[in-house]
C-alpha cells in the first residue's frame, strides 16, 4: 500500500482527534490508583470517547485475519511485564505497578492514537528509571525526526540511548503511519536496521513509540487469544511503551503525552494536539 501524504485540511482534522485522545489519558490520569480494575478504566474511557461522539477503534479490532478473535476492549491496558496488547480485565493496579494504556479513536473520519504509561501511586527506583528512559527514547526519537532527514535514522537514534543506559527497544512492534485508517504505511521501526530508508517528505504523518524493556532483550510470547504479549523469562521484568500519536510516554513526572508527527516543507513537528501533564 503506498504512502497517503496528508493535505493541511487533514492534518487540521488529525489535531482534533488527537486532543480528544489527550482529553481521554487526563481523565483516566484521575483514577489511576491502586484498587482499580483495568476494566473499570476501560469503561470510563468507552463513555467518554461515545459522549464526544468519537468511534472508539480497538474493540472489535481483528488485524489483518477476520478469524481472529476480535480484542475485547476499548483500551489496551498493559501492567508490568505485559509490553503491549493487554486485555483490560477485572485485575485490580496496585501500589508500585505501572500501566500501560493505549487509546485509539476515529474523529470526523481521522483516527487519533497514542499510549500513555502510568507509575501507580509510589514505584521502585527502577521502575521510575525505566519510565524516565522510556520517555527520553521518545524525545531521541523527535530529535532524529529533520526534514528530509530519513526513516530510519530515527530507530537507530532510539535503539543508541535504549542499550547505552543498560536498557533494551522491543523489536517485534513499532511506529506507523496514521490517518483516516488506525495504521497505514510507513512502518516505523526503534531500531537500527540496514540502510536509513524512507526520506521524510511533506505530508508524512506517523507514530513513534519506542517500548523499551529493563533488561537484555529476550524472546517474546504471546499470552492468551488477543495478542497480550510479555517477556519469556524474568519475573521482575517490567516495560514502559512510549507513542507519538499513540504509543506513550511514560515517566512518572511526565504522565501522559499524545503526538502525531508531521513533516511540512520546512520541518518536522507535533501536532499542537500533543499533550503532557505532571502527576
């Protein structure tokens, strides 16, 4: 499938689902707290997407195989171990958990998208170094992203910081183009790959959401029907996952920010719809 460069009258729409995704993480941002269910969160968010009259995009979702079990809820909610996918289930956050939380909505026909990752209540030292990482592979990330600068510079920018703090970028996922469908080329990758790829033209909207682990890289394996998917070995391991228009930042400072990355003639941006609030 080819690129679909927007024109500004798209980007402008793209903005306002963005912020209404922004507006969705500040209103799960008040109750992330030990005691609550992720169902509970998902809930709210289901509500609050239909009272602004959005479509809500991850419930049903198949992928590419219609005999795929549809995922059963409108977030996906990832706790600890669980990199992305997560079903958001009757479990019950408690204290020191982090959270991942994807949300993703269609607005006036353009799709909004993002993860934000939650510290819950007070987290270890490690578990606020790994968010602090994450969030800062996000920002690497940005800084890579130049006019007519190249696709790949980006992951391979990310995958340099990730690995010199002691850390690891998920390999199996990454960013991808955005726009009237939830994904659409280009992919984008957080890591370095053979070759610096696409060249950043105008009109190119994408994510960038490294998801970086606290250990050396292992062998993922999907866990239940939907796709959850978690590290292989280590018990302690714990991920933060980090979006541009979907996939998140996490800190616990920083804790929620939604970005969708624009190329225009003369630079590269986020979208005003980008969003960060302190906890």
């Amino acid at each position: 499938m080819p690129i679909h460069y927007k024109h500004p009258k798209e980007v402008r729409l793209m903005r306002v689902a963005g912020a209404l995704v922004a507006e969705a993480f500040e209103l799960l941002r008040k109750h992330i707290q030990p005691g609550v269910s992720l169902y509970e969160l998902d809930k709210l968010a289901e509500d609050f997407i239909r009272s602004r009259g959005a479509e809500t995009l991850y419930k049903g979702y198949r992928g590419g195989d219609p005999k795929h079990p549809p995922f059963p809820g409108v977030i996906c909610a990832a706790v600890n171990d669980v990199i992305c996918h997560g079903i958001p289930n009757g479990r019950k956050l408690q204290e020191g958990d982090i959270v991942g939380i994807d949300i993703g909505l269609r607005l006036n026909g353009y799709c909004g998208d993002a993860c934000v990752t939650y510290p819950v209540g007070n987290v270890s030292p490690e578990a606020q170094s790994l968010l602090e990482v994450a969030e800062k592979s996000l920002w690497v990330g940005i800084e890579a992203t130049k006019p007519r600068g190249f696709l790949n510079d980006i992951g391979a920018a990310i995958q340099t910081y990730a690995e010199s703090q002691g850390m690891s970028v998920v390999r199996e996922w990454g960013g991808h183009g955005i726009g009237r469908s939830l994904h659409e080329p280009p992919s984008v990758g957080h890591v370095r790959v053979k070759g610096r790829g696409l060249r950043l033209r105008p009109g190119m909207v994408f994510t960038i959401e490294p998801m970086i682990n606290d250990e050396r890289r292992k062998t993922l394996r999907p866990i239940r029907a939907y796709g959850s998917h978690h590290r292989q070995w280590g018990r302690n391991f714990k991920s933060a996952k980090i979006t541009s228009p979907h996939f998140v930042i996490k800190n616990a400072k920083i804790s929620a920010s939604c970005w969708v990355f624009i190329v225009s003639p003369k630079f590269c941006g986020i979208t005003p719809a980008a969003y960060s609030s302190t906890t």
